[in-house]
C-alpha cells in the first residue's frame, strides 16, 4: 500500500529590529512530499521538499526597481532561506532614492558603499533590499573582533574533513549579500584577504586548506556601510584604500529631518508607527532635528534615529508626559552626562512648552 501526503510548510526568516512588534513568520513556503510505502518486510518512508517558487516581492514596483533582477533563476538552498529577510519595516525613502540607487549598483557592479552618521537607516536599507531581491544576508560587524578564522573558516578537529566554512566563504559559495558593517574598523588581515575576492580576480585562495581556491558566487552581492571619517569623532577611521579603490559607487546617507528641516514622510512614519496625532509627532521630530543639527556641529555627542524617536513616541502614547517619556528614552540614549541630558531636557521643553 503506497500513502502520499502533501503539505504546505512555512519557513520562520529573520527579521530588521521590529521594535516592539510581533514577529510575523513565514516568507518561502516549501512544498513536501510524503510518500510511505510498503513492500514484502519493508516499510520505505520518502519525504522530498521543494521550494514553491518565489512571487515576485510587491515592494519592487513601489521602488521602481522592478527592472533589476539579481537572483535569476537560481534557489537558494534550504539551510539558507532563513537568512532571507521577511517582514522589514517601512522604509522611508522619498526623495533620495536610496532603495532604488543600492539595488541598481549591486544590478551593474555587484557592490556598493553606504556612508552616513549613526542611525540614517543604512543597516535597515540592506534589509530591505534583500527582502526586495530575495537574497540571504551574511552580516558580519566589522568593529567586533571577529577573526580570521571565524571568517573564512577553521579545522575544528585532526583531519582534512573536519574543515568548517567561515562566513565568508560560505557567502562566496552559495550567494547573497555580504553586509560588512563598521567597513572601516576591518583588520588589515581581513582587508588584505579580501581584496581578491572584490576585484575582477573575484576569489579567494584558501592558504591554510592546501590552498583551495573559491570562486565567488554569481549571486554574490557586497554591501559596506560606515561612519563618515570625521577627526573630532572618536572611533572613525578613514577606510582601507584598497578596499575603497574596488567600490564603485557611494551612496551618502542623511538625517530625513535635520535643523530647519522636518520632513513630513518622517513626521508621518512617526505619527503611524507610534500611533499619536499629527502635531505630537511634528513636534518629536522637531526635537530629533535640532538634536542631530547639534550633533553635527559637535556640540552633542550623538543624534537619534527615527528609531529612537519612535521609542520616545510610543510612551508618549502610552500617556505619559513628553518630557517623562524623553527622559526615558532619548534623553539617555543621547549621553549619561547630566550636563548634556539637561541640554535635550531643555530643547523639549522649549517644543513641548512645558514649564520650568
Ligand atoms: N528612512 C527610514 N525609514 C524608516 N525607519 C528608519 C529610517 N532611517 C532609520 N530608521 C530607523 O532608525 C533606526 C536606526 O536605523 P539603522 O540601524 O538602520 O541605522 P544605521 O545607519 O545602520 O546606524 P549605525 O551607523 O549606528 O549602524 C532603526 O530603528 C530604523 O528602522
Ligand atoms: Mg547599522
């Protein structure tokens, strides 16, 4: 007697900082097959999975960027489909075309560079683009001391097969975007391993493995964000001129609303992720623009992101007072100096017009 079943599985992917929301599963469904079957003394209990062709992500049309296709034909394999995020947040991007102009240089060049102070939305740009393309993303945060070896691999015991891939080759092995993140804090020995992969040679030689050579994956996108260089800001450092020398495009990256400047899609965003009225969000926004113009001029060691602004509004909404939920949120993530958190206390009490 021969029994087939079919049924339809959902794969639990990453996902960007849901700040707050329920993760929601799901993005490649896998079709399986069951087949039990019996003969004389033997059972035989076959299951095949295989993937259900992947819809064309709706976001494509919605940032024009349904002309570039970077996977083709090719599947990535199942151990990897999680890698492949699902459920990124809105993207606020009207007006640069920040979205369009990534996925356009990955289309041509197969690599792009994303520059831009803390919190302008670089990290959460490449998580959106692979869930637009439909690409895994290995990350890996260049200013943590990762080494070498966790990179491109290891002998994890004696013997030639006990050989484990490192990031990075098992990204040139089996594609996607590689998202090197803090690309100026890399170790030179990282940088200097990298280099052929990221030119025309595009592979690497495995020196410690006889010498195996691994030729970088057709779908093998590379993605490196920083901090602008800057002397007055502690931790920046001029990138790599080598690794500089093999990117062909940069894409600087802003505040949405910075000094005089209040962009109403980031007074929207607010307003409908925070759940507030209209002028509660202006005013957050405007707070979070005069803070970042500060923080450009040195005067503040750092300038929230429309995350940390969210944060502040989600309490606000939760009907406590802007300046309680300030003092919560972004007042200390700004710094832990009490002179400084009085400078953010006084510019929100000034928006708010909240006395004394
Ligand atoms: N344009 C945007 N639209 C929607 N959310 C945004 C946008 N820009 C930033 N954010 C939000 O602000 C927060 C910080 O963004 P993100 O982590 O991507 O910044 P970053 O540029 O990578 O910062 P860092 O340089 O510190 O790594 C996140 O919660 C992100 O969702
Ligand atoms: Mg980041």
């Amino acid at each position: 007697m021969t029994q087939t079943q079919e049924e339809n599985q959902p794969v639990v992917t990453m996902g960007f900082s849901h700040q707050g929301q329920k993760r929601k599963e799901q993005i490649a469904l896998m079709k399986k097959l069951q087949i039990r079957t019996q003969r004389d003394d033997a059972k035989f209990n076959i299951q095949l999975a295989k993937q259900i062709k992947r819809q064309t992500s709706p976001l494509k049309a919605k940032y024009n960027v349904e002309r570039y296709d970077l996977v083709g034909d090719y599947v990535f394999p199942e151990n990897v489909q999680n890698l492949i995020p699902s459920n990124t947040p809105e993207y606020v991007d009207r007006g640069h075309n920040y979205v369009e102009r990534i996925i356009r240089a990955l289309y041509y060049f197969k690599q792009c560079a994303l520059i831009g102070p803390s919190g302008t939305g670089k990290t959460h740009i490449v998580y959106i683009v692979a869930e637009i393309c439909g690409l895994p993303i290995w990350e890996i945060n260049c200013g943590l001391q990762t080494s070498s070896y966790d990179l491109f691999g290891r002998y994890v015991g004696l013997g030639k097969e006990n050989w484990i891939d490192g990031q990075i080759i098992q990204w040139c092995k089996i594609g996607g975007i590689l998202y090197l993140d803090e690309a100026n804090m890399m170790k030179q020995d990282i940088a200097t391993r990298l280099n052929p992969i990221l030119d025309t040679r595009g592979h690497v030689v495995l020196t410690e493995k006889d010498n195996e050579v691994v030729s970088r994956h057709p779908t093998g996108y590379l993605i490196i964000s920083m901090n602008p260089f800057s002397a007055e800001f502690v931790g920046t450092k001029p990138l790599n001129a080598a690794l500089r020398r093999r990117m062909a495009v940069w894409i600087n990256f802003d505040y949405l609303s910075i000094g005089d400047t209040i962009s109403p899609d980031e007074v929207a965003l607010i307003q409908k992720r925070c759940k507030i009225d209209e002028d509660t969000a202006r005013k957050i926004v405007k707070v979070g623009a005069e803070l970042r113009r500060q923080y450009q001029n040195g005067d503040l060691p750092y300038g929230p992101s429309p995350g940390d602004l969210i944060n502040w509004g989600v309490l606000i909404a939760d009907g406590m007072t802007p300046l309680a939920a300030a003092v919560e949120t972004i007042v200390g993530t700004t710094s832990d100096d009490i002179e400084i958190q009085d400078i953010v206390k006084r510019i929100v009490k000034a928006t708010f017009n909240v006395k004394g």
